[in-house]
C-alpha cells in the first residue's frame, strides 16, 4: 500500500498521509515516500500550492508509529529521528506555499509536521499538541524551534513541558491555526485558500515567500536587503509583463511561471 497519497490538481499538490489504521504515523518507510514526493515537488512547475492532510477522518498524523518503535535498536531510532528532521525541514523549504489540513489528532511529530507548513486549518473536532515529554523524550522534529518561533516562548514552554493536547478553539487562541472549519470542511477550505494563492505570479509568490522566511530571522536592514533581492528576480519575467499588459487591456493576467 503507497503510504502518501500524491496528486495534482489544479496547480495544487495533495498529499495525504495513507495509514488511518495507524492514526497516519510515520514509520521509516512513509518517511522516505514522503520525501521522495516533496523532491519531486520543489521542481515541479506545474505545482503552485501544497495541501498536506492524513487519510480518514481520525487523524492528519498522530507522530511517529511507536509500534515500529519498540522494535528498533537505538541506531535505527536515531536514523529515524535524522530522516523525519529532514523530511519537514524539506517541507518548510518547499519554494510553494504549503497548506496543512489539520482534519483530527495531530500529535507529537504530526503536530511538528503541521508546524512546518507555512498555513494550518484545523478542523472543529480535531486536537493538537507536542506529547514527546509524556513518553519520555522531546519533540525531535523542529518543535522545539518551530512552535517559540510561532507563538513565543512561555507559551511553546508550557505546551511542551505540560504534553497538553489543545482542541481547535484553544490552538486558535494560541495562534497555532489560521482558522477553524467543520471537519467535513478542512479540505475544501484548504482548497480554496490554494486557489487564492494559485491565482497570483507563481514566482511573485514563491519571492515572497521566501522574502518572509529569511527575512524573519534577521535584522531589519539585512531583512529589506533579502527582499530587495527577491524583488529583483520577478523584474525580467515574463509575468511581470503580462500582468502590466493585462492591467492596460482590462482583463485577468494569465501567468505562466516565467
């Protein structure tokens, strides 16, 4: 059975997690499925937008599969913690826009998988939470980072060390979630912020994107630099033209990613 579901539609990617009798954790081999699909993905020009959600109607991933786990000699463990650190840090790189569908539990590494995309949608039933210190161990796939980047460091402290599950109302409050929808609707909202997204210059975007995300993490001045440089690189595309030549003739822009 594939473990990661992968289509494109419409300019958007859809990934989905494909072990629901598992809760969609990650063993090894789903990990390396996953990160085969994003390296396709990153070259893809056909692709604009991700959508990540987890097969069923239980969980988008309840983290890494402790079944496997138990049955790991402490190497494997450790190739294990390098390989799923690597896949999300390949995901959170990913040029495009990436959208997760948070459609039930998303704990442990699920919830660091979440953390890793650029938005998250989180359906009404659905929880949340970094659980790695109620099992003895520490969010090894960029919670510890990702999560006092996002919503500051008391508040990432306290979900850390208390293991506390939230539900969508509370992941809300925190500034986990971008916006909380019935379940049955977490992918077609997520679609429909893809297609917002999809409609505008794909390197204009992908610019942006990346002005943001090196930018946040440095000063100001070098900041304003990043996104001078980035700026620059949507000067000589042909999308450029289109949308000036479009807004002269009154009518939407038909950009091609060039």
């Amino acid at each position: 059975m594939t473990n990661v579901l992968y289509t494109v539609e419409n300019y958007t990617a859809f990934l989905t997690i494909n072990r629901p009798e598992s809760l969609n954790c990650f063993n090894y081999e789903t990990l390396e499925q996953l990160e085969e699909i994003v390296e396709e993905i990153r070259s893809n020009r056909e692709v604009r937008t991700v959508i990540i959600t987890g097969a069923g109607e239980k969980a988008f991933s309840a983290g890494a599969d402790l079944k496997e786990r138990k049955t790991l000699t402490e190497q494997q463990v450790k190739r294990n913690l390098y390989k799923i650190g690597e896949v999300f840090f390949k995901i959170e790189q990913l040029p495009q826009p990436v959208i997760a569908g948070i459609n039930g539990y998303a704990f442990g590494g699920g919830m660091e998988l979440a953390l890793a995309c650029d938005f998250r949608i989180m359906g009404d039933h659905a929880q949340i939470g970094l659980t790695e210190t109620s099992l003895g161990i520490i969010p090894g796939a960029g919670g510890t980072q990702r999560l006092p980047r996002l919503i500051g460091e008391a508040r990432a402290m306290e979900l850390i060390l208390t293991a506390r599950r939230l539900n969508a109302e509370d992941a809300l409050k925190y500034g986990l979630v971008l916006e909380i929808v019935p379940g049955d609707q977490v992918l077609e909202v997520c679609k429909e912020l893809a297609e917002a997204i999809s409609k505008n210059g794909p390197v204009a975007v992908q610019q942006a994107k990346f002005a943001i995300k090196n930018g946040l993490n440095a000063d100001l001045h070098t900041g304003l630099q990043i996104e001078r440089k980035a700026y620059e690189i949507t000067i000589p595309t042909e999308d450029r033209v289109e949308a000036l030549q479009a807004f002269s003739e009154k009518r939407k822009p038909v950009f091609k990613g060039k």
